[in-house]
C-alpha cells in the first residue's frame, strides 16, 4: 500500500527562511491549513532539537481551520560559509473518533496512516547587512592603503620642513653636529689613552719596591680621571642627540 498524500497545505511550502542577524531569537511562521471536512492531527518534528522551540509542536485542526505554528531560532554564531542542515517535518494523521491521548495516538499510529512533510532552513542576512557586506568585501584592501599612506606621513613632513628651513639655519645645524661629533670622538680617545695610561702605571707599580703606596695612587687615579671624559661623553651624546632631533622634526 502507497504512502497518503499530505492532507495539510503547508505555507511555506519548502522552506522555513530564518532572517539575521542571529543575535537575538528570530522567529518565523509556518501556517497549517486542513482543506478536508475531517479533523487533523500534527506534530512537528526537527534534526535539531535543541536549535529552535515551535510553538504548538503538536495538536489538531479542524476541518477547514488554519493553524499558525511559530519557529523559534535560538541565537548562534552566524557562519554565512556554513550551509544549514536544518530540517523540519510535519507529521499529520486523521483524527479518529475519540482522542483521549495524543501520545498514545502517535505510539499506535500505524505508519500507512501517517503523513508528512519535509521542510528546509534557509538562513538570510538583512538586505543592508548583504550590501554592508558587500562594500566590506570591495573595500577589503582599503584599510591597507590608508595604513600605507600614514606611514608615509613623517617621511613627507619632514621633507617639507626641511625645504622651508632657510640655508643658513640648515648649514649651522650641519656645523654644530659635526663639531660635536667631533668632541665626542676626541673625548672617547682621551678616555681610551688615560685607560691605557692607568694600566702602565698599575705594572709599574706592582713591580716596584713599595707595591702598596705606589698601587694605591694610579689606582686612584684611574677612578678619578676617567670618570670626567665619561661625563663629557655622556653631555656630548645628549646635545648631539638634541640637535638631530631638531634637525629631524
């Protein structure tokens, strides 16, 4: 014996489209028409159970009536790559006589006596959030170029102060760095040849006959006069480090 026929006109017939965005619960209906002149028994049925509360998700229509059942999609994570799995199927049987059980009418049901219908979720993004998208997508190499632009302003800033400065300004800026590069270079050389000098005078000393006294002079000596070039290096760094800071900027 063949399958029967859906008895119910579903509306829609195919798909239950779902519109996002899915932060929230989106709801969407789904009408059951009973064109027969015999009451109906349904019952709602999904793959995904814990993903949607229908409300009713089962009882019956009267002959003629029209019932309206509401979807309810619980909020997820939207993935517009992921294609939705999700069916429902509307299971609907005669009603007999006396329906006393609903429960106990499904477990007895014989499976000749059952129709069903399947339908198919569609998830759909908001029309503006499909072109937000799109721009999105279009766009997608602008925030790269803007960053490449920004990156190039200081380099163009300093070039323009630099052709604003007059000549004279520019070539005393010249002459002061490389005359404090210069007492830089002369200090780390007096700094090297006092060093040199204190570690002579340290083996002089140590081959002396009085290595105590004559050990604790150049000793002393070595931590006093470096300590003065340091300080110079040091001073020298920091106004060489001021000038081509304000030759930069």
């Amino acid at each position: 014996m063949s399958k029967l026929e859906q008895i119910l006109v579903l509306d829609p017939p195919a798909d239950l489209r779902f519109k996002g965005p899915f932060t929230d619960v989106v709801t969407t209906n789904l009408k059951l028409k009973n064109p027969s002149d015999r009451r109906v028994c349904f019952k709602v049925k999904t793959t995904a159970p814990r993903r949607y509360c229908v409300r009713p998700n089962s009882g019956i229509i009267d002959a003629g009536s029209t019932v309206t059942i509401s979807v309810m999609l619980q909020p997820f994570d939207y993935d517009p790559n992921e294609k939705s799995k999700h069916k429902f199927m509307v299971q609907s049987i005669f009603a007999p006589p006396n329906v006393a059980e609903m429960d106990a009418m499904w477990k007895d049901a014989k499976p000749d006596d059952l129709m069903d219908s399947k339908l198919r979720c569609v998830f759909d993004l908001p029309s503006e959030n499909k072109v937000n998208d799109v721009d999105t997508i279009s766009r997608a190499p602008a925030p790269v170029q803007n960053s490449s632009k920004m990156a190039d302003v200081p380099v163009a800033t300093v070039k323009t102060v630099s052709a604003s400065m007059d000549d004279s300004e520019m070539k005393k800026l010249m002459e002061e760095c490389k005359r404090l590069q210069a007492e830089m270079s002369k200090l780390t050389d007096e700094n090297r040849q006092l060093k040199e000098d204190g570690v002579r005078m340290r083996r002089a000393a140590q081959r002396s006959d009085h290595p105590t006294s004559n050990q604790t002079g150049p000793s002393s000596m070595m931590q006093q006069t470096p300590s003065l070039p340091s300080l110079l290096v040091v001073i020298a760094a920091i106004f060489i480090g001021f000038f081509i800071g304000k030759f930069i900027l």
